[in-house]
C-alpha cells in the first residue's frame, strides 16, 4: 500500500508550469491547488449554495428575450434580464437574450446567455444584480468567490467586483442614485450613497483575471472563458451587489459583452457551474417580478385573447362599480407594496375587458395588494349581465 502524502507549507508554493496544477496542504491541514497562472484555491466538496437569481440568463420577462431591447439609465439600474440591472455613463445600452439551442456555441456548454451593447455613443456600461439581505447576513466576514463566463466581440478588458451596500443606507433599498460618476477610460465609477466597493482579498491570486484596488481585471477574448476572484465581505454589510463593469470606452453599436454562468458562493474553492432545475429557478425570480403573460412575451396592451389574462365572472350587472376581484400571485412576492400595472388584452388601454360583449370596463384600478396578490376593482360597461367573462392582464414588479 501507498500513500499521498503533502508537506505542511506556510504559505502557497511556485505556481508549476504551464498546462500542471499542484496540489498542496497549507497550514492547518486544507488542500489547496494552484494552477499555472497562479491561482491558488482550496479544495472542496459538493458546490455550495449559489445566491445569483437567474444566473444562467434564462428568463427576460419585461421584454421580448430574443430582441435587442435598448435601455438608458445614466445614474440607476434598468432591469433586463430578471435580477440584472443595467447602467450606461451616456445613452444608451441594449440587452439581448442569446439561445444557442440551434447553434451550440464552442466552448460554452449553456443554453443561453445575455448579450450587452452600447448604442448612440461610446461610453461604459456596469451590469448588476442586487442580492436580498437575508441571503448576504450569513457572508459576513466570510471570504466568497464570485464567477463569471465571459467573451465579447473583440479583446476588451472588464472588471469583476463586488459591492456592498452598509452603513449609512437601507437593508434592500438601492440608492436612486447608484452611480454618482462613471469617469473616464481607466478609471472606476464613483458609487451612490451608503455604497462601496469590496476590495479583493489580499493573497489570493485571481481565476484568469488580476487583482486591482476595487475589482478584478478581466481581459476578455472572443471565447467563452471562466473569471473568478475571491473577497471578504465586510461585517456591516446589508446587501451584497456583483458588479462587471468596463474598464474603458465601449465602442457604439458594435461593442458586445457576453456574459453566462455567474456564481456569488460562499468559499473561496473554484467550482463548475451548477444550477437548480428551470422550475426552481423561475420560481426565485417570480419572488421579484410575475407576469400573467407567457414567459417569453413582452408584456402590453392588446396582445390578443387568451394569452394567459385572468378571467372571472362579471360580480355586476349594467353600469355598476364592483370591486374585490381577487387575483392570485404564482409565489409569493419578496415585499408587498410592489409596483402593479393592468393591461387590456383586446385593447389598447388599462381597462378591465368584458370578453362576452367586447367591450371596456371603466375606472380599472388595483387595491389591497399583498405578498399573495391583489384586488381589481372597475365599473362593468352598460349591458353587462352578471356573470359575463371579464378578463385582464397583469405583471408585479418587486425588484430590488
């Protein structure tokens, strides 16, 4: 019989030669690997809980996902993809939802990831996803690693960083003004009130990208690669915020970013990404955002008859208010006082639709709404009989 035996070391040793990575016992017994880059993380087990919602770019609710939508939010965070907000230091930016089901894309093994642009003038872009509070608490004063895929059209570099949202703001209220100041080219933004970067954690070499004061440094190719850094969250942190923002000028209408398969776990181990089931993942976004409309559809006005609207009988007959419809919610809401909006499918308004007789309800409006759903109250047109088919279209928006 033989044995595997590593010496105790103080610290990492040389990083080995190109294509070798080396397995080594640190101090206090945990194995680590270094790699030829440098790199150095421990070795772990199973793949911990990953707290990035839609990490894999699968759901786009608020728009059509396979059109380039255009965005412009020089100062906040538009909402793309569900959970992904997008900032641009000048108009204006687009995000897109890339299926590569039909034409599998070398070097990914995904089936979608989104596809950032800069369009009407050069300038920057900083992509973001806020994480609720009760996920962050237990990160405090932990090391994590946060992962990324990402290529773009041509050789660029982006940075990888995490912020933090602490002291002198609100558990799970983003500042209005999320970025006070982009700069110039090499240069980081300057961030809203009660925000501030996390800076990488000293010793710790980053996953094909390099360690700068606020982030990691990226250089991105025309292939889908794997970046990853390590930080340490800091013990006043109330939400936690990965941020990939460029480093110079985005070039207009040509200059694209890809980006799949973020992870934010906490430990400082490199892992393969890994994701729960479509199901599981639709429902933690639905915490934030649902839609009586088919997943991939944009929601508006006069989309057609049964496209998904809620149906319920007239409570009325004639010209006569009634209120105190009930409409369910898939799950429930991350918060209540969410922002709620109707649409008429078989029109081009707000109003509650009389589907037996064709036509509109008058004076639509949303009360009592909950973590669990909401009431419609509306006045039904002139010859409704109680008990007509009325219907609506609806969508919850609770995002951070």
């Amino acid at each position: 019989m033989s044995y595997f035996v590593h010496n105790d070391q103080s610290g990492a040793p040389s990083a080995p030669a190109t294509g070798k990575s080396m397995l080594y016992t640190q101090t206090g017994g945990r194995l680590h690997c270094i790699n030829a880059s440098g790199c150095d993380y421990l070795v772990g087990g199973s793949a911990p809980w990953n707290v990035i919602r839609n990490s894999g770019f699968w759901f786009a609710q608020r728009q059509a996902p396979g059109s380039a939508t255009t965005y412009s939010s020089t100062a906040g965070r538009a909402i793309t993809a569900d959970g992904w907000g997008l900032g641009n230091s000048n108009a204006s930016a687009t995000y897109q939802r890339i299926d590569t089901s039909a034409a599998p894309l070398a070097g990914f093994p995904g089936r979608f990831y989104g596809q950032f642009g800069k369009i009407t003038s050069n300038g920057k872009l900083a992509i973001t996803q806020a994480i609720e509070g009760s996920e962050c608490e237990s990160l405090r004063g932990r090391n994590v690693r946060l992962t990324i895929q990402a290529w773009a059209d041509s050789a660029t570099q982006w940075q990888l960083g995490l912020l933090s949202l602490g002291v002198g703001g609100s558990i799970d209220v983003m500042p209005a003004t999320f970025i006070s100041n982009y700069n110039g080219a090499g240069t980081d933004p300057s961030l809203g009130t009660a925000l501030s970067y996390v800076a990488p954690t000293a010793g710790r070499t980053g996953d094909n990208c390099t360690a700068a004061t606020n982030s990691y440094s990226c250089n991105l190719t025309t292939t889908p690669q794997r970046f990853s850094g390590v930080f340490t969250v800091p013990t006043t942190a109330f939400n936690l915020i990965p941020i990939i923002y460029s480093n110079g000028l985005i070039t207009a209408a040509s200059g694209l970013l890809n980006l799949a398969e973020v992870m934010l776990t906490d430990s400082e181990e490199i892992y393969e990404y890994t994701n729960l089931g479509m199901a599981c993942e639709f429902q933690r976004v639905a915490r934030f955002y649902q839609k009586s409309f088919a997943l991939d559809t944009l929601p508006a006005q006069n989309v057609g008859a049964n496209t998904g609207e809620d149906h319920f009988p007239s409570p009325v007959a004639g010209a006569t208010a009634f209120s105190g419809i009930g409409v369910q919610f898939l799950t429930r809401m991350f918060k209540a006082g969410v922002t709620l909006t109707l649409y008429n499918p078989a029109a081009a308004n707000a109003q509650i639709r009389n589907v037996t007789l064709g036509t509109d309800c008058t004076g639509s409006t949303i009360t009592a709404n909950s973590e669990t759903g909401f009431w419609v109250n509306a006045t039904a047109p002139t010859s409704t009989v109680a008990g007509n088919n009325l219907a609506v279209h609806w969508t919850v928006d609770s995002e951070l």
